[in-house]
C-alpha cells in the first residue's frame, strides 16, 4: 500500500511498532525494510523524510489488523 503525507513520524512508527506481523518499507529500489527494526527506522526517517514530513512510502504489511491499523492512523491523521 502507498501511504503518503505522514506528518507525525513518531505516531506511524508507535503504529508500526503495535503491529503484530511484519511491516515493510519498499525502497525505490525494490528492497524491504523491516519497519519494525529501530535501525531501519532511523536510516528510513534519515533518507526518505524531509522537511518534517514523509511525503510517500510504498508499505507491506502482511496481517489484515495490521493494515487495518495503519488504514486507520492514515485515514485520522
């Protein structure tokens, strides 16, 4: 799923974090990052996000509460 215009970075990744499977950040070079990993946190706020907010993201997430979890931070933030 493509999500865009995440301007509480903190809030998507305390989102991220209460997801049960995996979550992943698709890089445009097709990698996954594990988005649950703090390292990858980091390096993904340090390379994608700018100007206080993540303008687009490509996302995988696996389990149906997770993208149901991150549909909802989406659609109330």
């Amino acid at each position: 799923m493509k999500v865009q215009n995440i301007k509480n970075i903190d809030k998507f990744f305390q989102v991220v974090d209460a997801c049960k499977g995996k979550v992943e950040l698709v890089t445009g070079e097709g990698d996954r990052l594990n988005l649950k990993s703090k390292l990858s946190q980091y390096v993904s706020m340090a390379n994608i996000f700018s100007n206080g907010e993540i303008p687009e993201l490509e996302i995988i997430a696996y389990e149906r509460d997770d993208i149901d979890k991150l549909i909802d931070f989406m659609m109330n933030e």
